[in-house]
C-alpha cells in the first residue's frame, strides 16, 4: 500500500496563491507517494470559498489520490501569546510550534513554507528516524536577532524553519510545549525560530543528508554541488523580484491558473522595487513595499 504522507502549510489570505505554487511543485515531484495537504490557515482565507475550491481543484486536478484541507488556527488557544509580541510584524508563518495541538492525531509532520518549491519526492524526510529528536531542520537558520545574544542559552543550534520536520508525539508526551510562553518572554529570540532552537535544545536534529537550498546563504555551501531537493526563498521573492533560482518558481507558477496574473503583477513590482531602491531609509523602504507590493 501507498503510504499518503502529511504535509502542513501555513498562510493568510493574502499568500494562498504562492501556497498553490508549493503545492503544485510538491505534487508534480511526488515520485510514487501522495500527500495530504494540512492548510493552517488565518480566518479570512479559511472563510475565502472560491480560494479554497481552487486549491482543491488543483490538488485534484494533479494527483486524484492527494487530499487538501483547510484548519482555521485559533490564536486564542495557542500555547504563546500572539497578540503585541510578533516578531517581524506577521504571525502566520509563527504557528508552527502549536502544530502538536492542531494535529492532535498526528505522530510527525513536515511543516513547508509557502515561499519553497519541491524538487524531489519526500518519502525519506517521511520515514527518516527522529529518534528522541523534537525537531529536524536544514541548516542554517537565525534563532537570535544579534549576534552575541546566544550568551544565556550557550551553544544554540541555528536552523531554516522553512522546512521542518516536527516529532509531534514527543512534543505531546514530554509536554515540552508548557516553556514555550515563559522563552517567548525573552526578546532576543525570533519568533519561532529562536523560541524553538532554545526549547528544544539537544532534541534538535540537522539533516544533512538532503539539499535544501536557500538563496540568501551562499548557494555553493548551502548546496556543495549536491542535487537540490528543496528550494526555500528567503528574503526577496520570486514573485516580487528578481532572485536566484527564480527560474524554478515560475516553472511551477506557470502551471497554475494564476499565472498571467503573477506575471503582470511581477512587472509591476519589479518597476516599484526599483523605485523604491532609491528611497533613504530602509525602513521606508520596508513600508512602502509591503504597501504596495502586488500577489
Ligand atoms: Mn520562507
């Protein structure tokens, strides 16, 4: 029998399309498995019908034996408090950490950014040993703001928590998750990267063995000449910019029904972004993007 392998996203109602993106790779490159697609989703997107029908069509409209669904997440019922200690402004991408309480039957799941393509089937991050591990990652990562703050917690381990494997029965069972809200306190830990990387300290495994490649380090340690498995796009997007390997996103996009929509609002972008540039502060910079900025 075919095992189905879980697979969980997170997004708003402003980024279900790029989510599509993923998702499309993520099917395309399943080799002989199927996925069942774990959305975590804010209110708006949850309540968005028509988005919601689309993803399913396409999901559908690729791997019949696939499955997608939908999970509004409560941040009232949420083992850190969201409200006023976000991070850098957002919050949806943050809720990973509660995942052992969204996925109540669950025994692990792989957690994927919106902003990833999958190249590869990812039967081996399925099946691959966790042992008494609470979390496997890619490296590198940044679980403290600024350099020197590691001090108090001593030798961090430093991840990208833009894919994840999650051993949720060892988070459930050691009940690990009851110091998240008292790290959170310290504000020298990134949202859910540092507040992990100290919570889960020792029980934190690197996989090595895969590629994940993240543009914004240097490609050619992240990679060392080994296949890509699994591109992440920090920092700048694919859709807003232009990025290394943007070439593999808008394959992917191309083959969803938004693509002519991506395209233009690229343009668009890409003529801001330069505009932009030319502004003093980074700050403004920041604002104005975010403002104007097309999906
Ligand atoms: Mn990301």
């Amino acid at each position: 029998m075919k095992k189905t392998i879980d697979i969980a996203y997170n997004f708003d109602g402003t980024r279900w399309k790029t989510a599509a993106v993923s998702i499309i790779s993520l099917l395309k490159n399943r080799g002989n498995n199927h996925y069942f697609v774990h959305c975590v989703v804010t209110k708006d997107m949850f309540e968005n019908r028509d988005a919601r029908k689309q993803m399913e069509n396409i999901v559908a409209g690729i791997d019949k034996d696939s499955k997608i669904e939908f999970i509004q997440f409560d941040p009232k019922k949420a083992s850190i408090p969201y409200d006023n200690n976000m991070a850098f402004g957002g919050g949806i991408c943050y809720w990973k950490q509660d995942f052992f309480t969204i996925f109540p039957k669950l025994d692990r799941i792989i957690y994927l950014d919106d902003d990833t393509i999958v190249l590869t089937p990812l039967d081996e991050l399925a099946n691959i040993g966790l042992g008494k591990n609470y979390l496997m990652a890619f490296r590198p990562g940044q679980a403290f703001r600024g350099i020197g703050d590691s001090k108090r917690y001593g030798e961090i381990q430093q991840y990208n928590a833009g894919v994840i494997i999650m051993n949720l029965k060892a988070i459930r069972e050691s009940k690990i998750y009851k110091t998240f809200a008292e790290l959170l306190k310290d504000k020298n830990l990134s949202f859910e990267q540092g507040l992990l990387a100290v919570a889960f300290k020792g029980r934190l495994a690197m996989y090595d063995g895969h590629t994940l490649y993240n543009y914004r380090t240097h490609a050619d340690y992240a990679t060392r000449g080994k296949k890509i498995a699994i591109i992440h796009y920090t920092g700048k997007k694919p859709w807003f910019f232009v990025t290394r390997k943007m070439s593999a996103w808008w394959k992917y996009a191309k083959m969803s029904p938004f693509y002519k929509q991506f395209r233009s609002n690229w343009i668009y972008n890409f003529f801001l972004y330069i505009s932009i540039m030319l502004l003093p502060s980074k700050k403004m910079r920041h604002r104005l993007r975010n403002k104007y900025s097309r999906l």
